[in-house]
C-alpha cells in the first residue's frame, strides 16, 4: 500500500479563502479541501488514504478539532510514539506521528471489531474549551 505523503497543497487545490463560524465550525459550503488546508495549519497532513476515507464516510472536522487532533499528536511525539491512535470523541485516527501524517480515519459505523493492531500508543484527544468549563463548574 503506497502512502503518498505530500502535503495537502500538493494533493488537492487550495480554496482562495477558508471561513468559519462563530463556533469554529466550517460552514456547510465549504468544501473538503477547505478541511484539509487547515489540518495543514495545524503541521498535519492526510494521506490519500485518509482524505478518501474523510469524504467517502462524510467526516467533518471542525477548526477544533484538527487543533485537538493536532495537539493529541503532539503528545504522542513528546512521549515517543511513532504510529498512534488518536481518538478525538467518537472518531478515531491512525497517524504517523514521526511524519505528522494522517494514515485513516474510523468514525463509530465502520470500527468493525475495533481491533487496532501494530500501534504503539493511544491519544485521547483533550475535550472541547466549552466541555471542560462545564465539567468545572458541575464539579464546584
């Protein structure tokens, strides 16, 4: 299986400009590679692969969370890992993290067993700004 490891300009056209909402979501017209010029702000990259996967299995991500994504997998660096899981809520990631490269990406339809094998460690993404406040302010 060939990984084809160019950085997202290379891959797919760039739009000429990426917006997004109050709440950091993309708005519905935007296109994927609008998604995958910002995962490139964060230092990520999709391979081929995990592009196909994003748009086939209609995966949106946020402006939040290719940060959270981002940011899981720069722990993963910090400790070490070189192939790892990341989950962030309900969708999990296969990256590179040595090369910052999104291999796939399994929303909950399509786990099948949810056996993950030759990975070397497992990130949880942190939670969203807003879920944390309100697990503060349950907790007080």
């Amino acid at each position: 299986m060939a990984l084809s490891t160019r950085p997202i300009s290379e891959s797919s056209p760039q739009p000429t400009s990426v917006s997004s909402t109050s709440t950091g979501v993309l708005k519905p017209q935007e296109d994927f590679a609008a998604h995958l010029a910002l995962a490139q702000t964060q230092n990520l990259r999709f391979s081929n692969h995990a592009q196909k996967r994003l748009q086939s299995r209609q995966i949106d991500l946020s402006v939040e969370d290719l940060a959270r994504l981002s940011q899981a997998v720069e722990k993963a660096a910090q400790r070490g890992g070189r192939e790892s899981l990341v989950l962030v809520d309900d969708l999990a990631f296969l990256v590179n993290v040595r090369d910052r490269v999104v291999i796939t990406a399994i929303d909950p339809e399509h786990r099948g067993e949810g056996v993950f094998t030759q990975v070397d460690s497992v990130v949880f993404a942190a939670p969203y700004a807003s879920q944390v406040s309100s697990t503060v302010e349950r907790k007080v």
